[in-house]
C-alpha cells in the first residue's frame, strides 16, 4: 500500500553535522518513490532555504515554515504570511530586547545586522571549533529592510528562556513557537501566524490529495516534530535527536549520520 512520507529537514533528512543529506538518505527516498511510496519535506525552512541538493532527491513536494507554506508537485496550495504590521510589530520587539533575527520568506532570509556574527559566536562557544553552516549564511540577503509583507516567520535568537516567554505573552494573536534544543535550552524563538504548526498543514496537504493521515509516516528530530508525530498513522524519531521528539515516536531509529532514515525505510518496509 502506497505511503505518504513526511520527512523534515534540519536533524532528520539533513546531518546536524555537515548540514547536507547523507547519500544513504538519499538512496532510500529515491528507491521509496520508485516503489510507489510519496515523500514531502516537513520542515522549518522556509523555499528560499531549499537547496538544489534537496530538491535533486526527488520530492512529491514541500511544508515550509513549519506548516505555512504548502506545495504539492510545484503548485502552491497553501501560503499563510504575517501582515506587514505583524512583522513591524515582531521586529520592533526585537530590537527593543537586543535579540538578532532573521525574516523567513520564500524569496529569502532578510537577517538582522549582527545575526550572523551572534550564531558564530554561540556555535563556537557550543563546539570549540569554526562553525559549519553551510550555505545558510552564504545565501542570505544583507542590508534589506525588514518591514515586509511576504514573511512566512521570523526566527530570534534567544538571549535567555525569559524572551520566549515574554514573546508568548506579547504576541498572543499570533503563533510563538521554539527550536535548536529541547525547552528550556532551544537557542531560537519563531513568530509565525496563528494556527500554523506542521499538523496543520499536513491535514489541508491531504484533504487536497484526498488521501487518509492512516497512510502517513513522519519523521522528525525535535519537539516542533511532535505535533505532525500526533496526527500521522506512524512517527519516527531519529536517534540523535532530541527527546521530546524520542518520547513521542512510535520508533526511534538510528542517527541523522548512521543511515538513520535509510534504517527506518528498512524498518518499515518502505524499501
């Protein structure tokens, strides 16, 4: 019976090290879909953050922003953005807390002035060592104003646990989420708008596929995964994820860098 595979990205299809996808996951989603199986990526990125070694995979299709941004064989099904007084406000409330940002839009990451030189800072106080961020930082768009009406979300670096908390009492009419660890050690805050989580856009994907959520996998490394772990007729953990994500798995299987989804397809009967 044919599957829907939904795969985030950053932990999962992609190395936490190397932020690439291993040649093993590769493989195994081409040889999935040549068994009939359809895989989408479920992920935080927003499209500008998808890169040609992703989309060369081999993919049914994408959920962007964590769930506001739906596409399906290259055709937009769905797209939720803040207002552009929502992103005022958001950006305004940043600066006001020191806190740098960055503006997801499918056109591109707008960064804030020092964002950059604040994640090299904490990756190197993280690791001891330069950081690999690939084409992250390579490919954002510097100097832009970031008063916009076409954000998906906008990520925030957290100075403290404090600002996420402060941000889910300020921006109540919208949705405020977190990343980059397990609550309270996540290094980032998002603002995206309200209603919009990976379930969310997995339940209108396949009302538009008009395919059953019994029929779907997910796959996932963090606690923003779980919401698309409760819906979905089965969930996989990665092993080196976190374990917000592990509790909430039907199976954990092993890391992002040790053939992690390729074992999982194994596992499943997917290849």
């Amino acid at each position: 019976m044919r599957k829907i595979l939904f795969i985030d990205v950053d932990g999962t299809l992609c190395s936490p090290l190397y932020n690439k996808p291993p040649v093993s996951a590769v493989e195994a989603i081409r040889k999935a879909r040549e068994n009939g199986h359809l895989a989408y990526i479920c992920t935080g990125r927003s499209k500008a953050e998808i890169y040609e070694d992703i989309w060369a995979i081999g993919l049914d299709g994408m959920i962007g922003g964590n769930g506001c941004y739906v596409e399906d064989h290259g055709k937009t099904i769905m797209h939720q953005k803040l207002t552009a007084e929502e992103c005022r406000d958001v950006v305004d409330w940043c600066r006001e807390r020191d806190m740098e940002f960055y503006l997801e839009c499918n056109s591109g990451l707008y960064p804030s002035e020092k964002y950059k030189e604040r994640s090299f800072e904490a990756y190197r106080k993280k690791f001891g060592k330069e950081p690999q961020y690939g084409e992250f930082f390579e490919r954002m768009i510097y100097g832009a104003s970031p008063y916009r009406d076409d954000v998906n979300k906008i990520s925030f670096r957290l100075n403290s646990w404090e600002d996420y908390l402060a941000a889910k009492e300020k921006f109540t009419s919208l949705h405020v989420g977190c990343w980059g660890g397990d609550a309270p050690n996540c290094s980032h805050g998002d603002v995206s708008p309200k209603g919009v989580n990976k379930a969310n856009a997995i339940h209108f994907l396949l009302d538009y596929l008009k395919a059953d959520k019994e029929d779907t996998i997910a796959f996932g490394d963090e606690a923003v995964d779980v919401p698309m772990f409760e819906l979905c007729g089965y969930s996989i953990a990665m092993g080196s994820g976190n374990q917000s994500a592990k509790d909430a798995a039907d199976y954990i299987t092993t890391g992002t860098d040790e053939d992690g989804l390729k074992n999982a397809f194994i596992h499943l009967g997917l290849i």
